[in-house]
C-alpha cells in the first residue's frame, strides 16, 4: 500500500511539475501580447505588432506544450486516484470541466484567428482576438484554482452517507476564501515568469547586437512589468495567501515557516536553517525575533503554534520538503525584486543597454522564475499533505486500490521517456524562433 501511494504520488508531481513549465509562461504572456497589441493601435509604430505577433509564436509552442502534457493529468484522476475522483467527482468536475468547455476552447479557437486571421479581420478585430486568448488562459488558470481551492478549504459539500461528497452551494465554490489570493498570487507568479523571459530575450538580442530595436523594447517592457509582478507577488498577494495559510492550515504554517516549538511571546523568522526532523529542530538558523508575529497578524507578540502544538498525523508528511520548498520560493522571490529594481533604475538612468553584466545576469536568469513557481505549487501541495480534500479525506484513502505500484513505475518511466522527447523538441522550437527573431521577411 504504501508502495502504491509512494509511485501515485511521484507520478502525479512529476507530470504536474513538467505541464506547469507551459502554462506559468502562457498566463502571462497573453497579458504582454495585449499589451503590444494595444501599443500598436495606439501609436501605429509597427515594432509593437511585430512584437505581439512574435510573442505570440512563442505562446502557441507553449500552449501546444501544456494541452499534449495537460492531458495524461486528467486520465490520472480515473487510473492512479480512482477513489478520490468516485468521491468527489461530483464537485471537482464541475470546476475541471468548465475549465476544458469555456476557458481552453476560448483560448484554442482565438489563438488559431489572432496567428491567421490579422489581414483578414483587421487591426482592432486582430486585437481583439488576442484579449480573448487572454481571457481564457486566465479564465483557465481560475478554474483549475477554483477546483484546487476547494481542496485545500472544502466548502459548499454535503457528505453522504456512502461517503461521497455533493455540492449543496454552487457559488460558495467560487466566494471560496482560499480562491481569490491564491489566483491572484498565482497570476502574478505567472507573469513574473513571461516578464523574466521578454526581458531576457531582450538582453539577448541586445548583447548579440542583433534586433536591436525589438531588443531594447522587450528588455523595457520586460523589466518593468517584471518589477510590478515581483512586488506584487510579495505583497499584497503572498501576504494574503501566507494569511490564509496561518488561519486555515496552521499545521502547514508551522512546518513551512519551520517553527517546531511554539514560543510564548512571539515568533522569529527564520532565514535561514535546516529542519532536523530527529531532535525537532532547526540546524545552523539564522532569524529575526518577533517579525512572523507582525507580518502574519500586526501583533509583534502574538503567538503562533509550533509543531509541537499538533498530533504526528497532522502534520504535513515531509517537512523538510515543504520547508525548503517555501524558502526557495521567498528567497528567490526577493532576488527577483532586487535585479528588476535595479535594472529599472538603470534605465531610468539611461545607462541600462550598455551594462553587460546586468544584460548577462537578466538572460541567465530567465529559468529561476520556472523554479519559484514550481516550488511554489509543491508548497500548496505538501502543505496540505497528508489530506486530498484538507481535513476530510487523506491521501491514502485516495488511491485506486487496483493499479499495482508496477504498473504505475512502468508508466511513470515511460513519461519520464517522452517528456525528455518533448522537452527537447520545445527547446528546439523555441531557440529557432527567437534565433529567426521578431522582424518579418519581407522587412
């Protein structure tokens, strides 16, 4: 048993982890897409078109990308987690299946019209179309947040007595208070990324001394929208969901911040330290009293209950991962914040297009958005560990008890296989596209 909930798990996470590359960058990319877009109807300069179009080439690798590695997800739910989906199906597939009718056909079907239909259609129509695909990438990412919000906070549910689990209020899934910072977290994360990677194709182009006009735009457009994303990241939308998470999981709260005793008057935050899960404490740490306190409630010496306040079983199941996870999400969180103010102000100054290392440090930095994003997600998934459905149903309770742990491995190496081939292929289709770069032929 423990075998199959091991190889379940694994093979859901890695899977999760390989589709969330493509859409963390077309979330927002569509934002910045609009935005071209919109600075081409304004000004008529013909470089912000050539910008939305060659954006949007990049979008569609992605979004090809996400729909091939996308699905599998959902068989999952019927293969590996038959339990889960039996029992509540009747909830999460509400949310799951207005994603797939609304937001993915709004977004497939526009996409096809902004790539094709520019002569045709004309340029407010063309503009148009590309807030669509806009509308149902983001549409897209609520729903798929609508159904995991309810998993980490149930409402609106009625259990059976048969254990099943049925909606009772509709709307309650939606006035969730779990849904609106997380979405809002989440969108911003996913435009950090796009920024990140507009800035850094930029920079690119900028120290190859090739499309240098298209260059300096991007690196513009990237970095400043990059700065706004990151801030916001932080706060309002972090501090929100760190909130939530205080409130509503406490259990996750302690062991992500890694407080294993709860302190009388006040809890530190810990910037640095290793959990040692033998002697419940943390290694090497490096904190700062009293601040978790008046960052999570306003109260320098509000308490805050360690992980010594809860019982083994409710604890999240690996500590450390989660630990680590958040602290690489925050720190890498707070670089970001640091590189984009200072490559705003350098453009402010007007020095930024000839300061190498800072042009080198925004290419190169363009992966480390895909890692805070990642690591960001396994923070929402290991904290609510060990529950499917927070406090109701636990992940053992979960597995489809007929798929053998062999078969699930066998399956799990087979994606390992094609996802390396799809990776591949994307990375390829990708570097071709920003080798031929944003200028039409026929300029």
């Amino acid at each position: 048993m423990e075998d199959m909930l091991f190889y379940d798990r694994l093979q859901f996470a890695f899977t999760i982890t390989f589709h969330y590359i493509f859409p963390q960058l077309t979330m927002g990319l569509s934002l910045l897409i609009v935005f071209f877009k919109w600075k081409f109807l304004r000004s008529k300069i013909e470089k912000y078109n050539d910008a939305a179009k060659f954006f949007m080439k990049i979008f569609a690798i992605n979004f090809t990308m996400g729909v091939v590695t996308g699905i599998p997800m959902e068989f999952q739910f019927g293969t590996n987690w038959a339990k889960f989906s039996e029992l509540t199906g009747s909830i999460i597939g509400q949310t799951l299946a207005m994603e797939g009718l609304f937001s993915f056909f709004l977004e497939s079907s526009f996409l096809a019209l902004f790539i094709f239909g520019e002569k045709l259609m004309g340029q407010k129509l063309h503009f148009l179309t590309g807030f669509l695909v806009f509308l149902g990438s983001w549409a897209s990412g609520y729903f798929i947040l609508a159904t995991n919000a309810w998993m980490q906070h149930p409402v609106g549910y009625e259990i059976l007595d048969n254990g099943k689990f049925v909606l009772e209020n509709f709307s309650a899934l939606f006035t969730n208070p779990w849904l609106l910072p997380a979405f809002l977290h989440n969108q911003m994360a996913s435009l950090v990324t796009s920024s990140f990677v507009v800035a850094s194709i930029g920079a690119f182009y900028i120290l190859r001394e090739k499309n240098l006009e298209h260059g300096k735009l991007f690196l513009k457009t990237g970095i400043i929208f990059g700065l706004v994303a990151s801030l916001l990241v932080a706060f309002p939308t972090g501090d929100w969901n760190a909130k939530n998470v205080a409130k509503y999981q406490p259990a996750s709260f302690a062991a992500m911040e890694g407080i294993f005793e709860t302190e009388e008057a006040g809890a530190e935050i810990v910037l640095i330290g290793q959990p040692n899960m033998l002697e419940k404490k943390l290694d090497n740490k490096i904190a700062v009293p009293n601040i978790l306190s008046f960052l999570t409630y306003q109260e320098w010496d509000r308490q805050i209950p360690g992980m010594d306040q809860f019982k083994k079983e409710e604890l999240p199941d690996n500590v450390p991962a989660l630990y680590y996870s958040y602290h690489i999400m925050v720190g890498l969180g707070t670089i970001f914040i640091g590189i984009m103010a200072f490559a705003v102000f350098f453009l402010w100054r007007k020095k930024l297009f000839k300061i190498k290392p800072l042009l080198w440090t925004i290419m190169v930095l363009a992966p480390f958005p895909y890692i805070a994003n990642i690591t960001g997600w396994y923070v929402a998934e290991l904290g609510r560990q060990p529950y499917l459905v927070y406090g109701l149903l636990r992940t053992t309770e979960g597995i489809s008890p007929t798929v053998s742990s062999g078969n699930t491995l066998f399956t799990l190496l087979g994606f390992v296989g094609l996802y390396l081939i799809l990776g591949l292929l994307f990375l390829i289709l990708v570097g071709k596209t920003v080798h031929e770069g944003p200028t039409p032929k026929h300029h």
